[in-house]
C-alpha cells in the first residue's frame, strides 16, 4: 500500500478541521448543552462557519503571493467547496427550524426579513462557484473563469450584510467579521499585492 504524500495528509488534515465545528455543534446539540432553541443555536454557528470559510478561502491567495507555499493553493478549491456546504446546511436549518419545512411560510418570511433574499442571492452565487470549481470548467470557460471566480468578491459582501441584518442589535461582533474582510479584499488592490512578493523576499533575506 502506497505512502500517502505529505499533500494527502494536509488535504486530510484541513477536511478534518473544516469538519470538527459541525461535529462540536452536535455533541452540543445531543448533549443538550446548546440552550433552549437548540436549532436557532445551530442556524447562527453555520451561518458564521459560511462566513469563516469564505474568509478563510479568500485568504489563500495573498498567502501563496506571501509565502509561496504550494499548500495553500492545493486547498483553495477543497475550502471553497466547504463553504458552500456550510452555506448549504445554514438554509437547510432555516428551512427545518423556523420554517418547520412548510414552504408555504417562505413568501410572508421575506417580506418581514428582507435578509432572507440577501441570503439566497450569496447561496446561489456560491452554488455558481462550486459546479465550476473544477478543471473541465476551468478549460471550458477559458479567461471567463477567473472573471466568474471574482463573485466571491461580491458575494463576501452579500454575507456581511445578510449577518448585519441579522445582528444589527449588537454590531460589534459583525463590526470584527468586516474589519477581517476589509483588510483581505485589500489584499486584491494592485499596490498591496504587489508588495506581497517584495515583503516575501525582504522576510528571506532578513532570516
């Protein structure tokens, strides 16, 4: 039986951490240790563990320009599918928890919770992302995939104000989610990433 590779064991490595909040969250849930709405507890946590993901997949690429390690790149795809899997199971919660699964109640629920529709449009977007995150798609598309790929960056926005309708009582946790977006989407400005490369090779030098 062959080794794995040391790629193998970070990939695993990431899918297992990507999986530990789900697998936390219900133990908290079976163990009655979420409070007394157990599903509401659930509906925010996979929400926020949508947003780390998206943040966390965003993030890669100015730490490849940074370091110019292989293995951030190797998960980018694995994180962003990981995203919409959580984005996935937040509306699958929605659906079970507040709307009982009756469907019916969807209509009456967007027009007294705008957010929802903000909600969707991030999901879809993300949906989008992942069928083409795949190198058949990446070939098919040509130059148009990167630009298709850049609606995360649309899409990051959608979730924060989606979450600022959610938690507009009490911002400062939000407040904390859009400073860590801010300063990864300043990243992508053609002076930062420029200089990414160049503090790569001061920090090579100075070790």
């Amino acid at each position: 039986m062959a080794t794995p590779n040391r790629w193998q064991l970070w990939r695993l490595g990431v899918f297992l951490a990507a999986l530990a909040p789900l697998v936390s969250w219900g133990w908290q849930v079976a163990s009655n240790a979420a409070g007394p709405e157990p599903g509401r507890y659930l509906l925010l946590n996979l929400g926020l563990g949508a947003l780390w993901m998206l943040l966390l997949t965003l993030s890669l690429t100015p730490l490849t320009k940074l370091t110019r390690w292989k293995g951030f790149a190797l998960i980018r795809r694995q994180l962003g599918l990981w995203t919409l899997a959580y984005a996935t199971l937040h509306l699958l919660s929605y659906a079970l928890f507040i709307l009982g699964l009756d469907w019916g109640m969807l209509g009456s629920e967007v027009v007294k919770r705008p957010y929802i529709i903000v909600g969707m449009l991030a999901l879809i977007g993300l949906v989008a992302l992942g069928v083409t995150s795949n190198r058949w798609s990446m070939r098919r598309l040509g130059k148009r995939w990167k630009s298709l790929h850049k609606l995360s960056y649309s899409i990051l926005g959608l979730v924060l104000l989606h979450f600022f309708w959610v938690v507009r009582a009490d911002l400062r946790e939000w407040a904390a989610y859009a400073v860590a977006a801010a300063l990864v989407m300043a990243t992508r400005l053609p002076p930062v990433a420029r200089t990414l490369p160049r503090l790569r090779y001061r920090f090579s030098r100075a070790s």
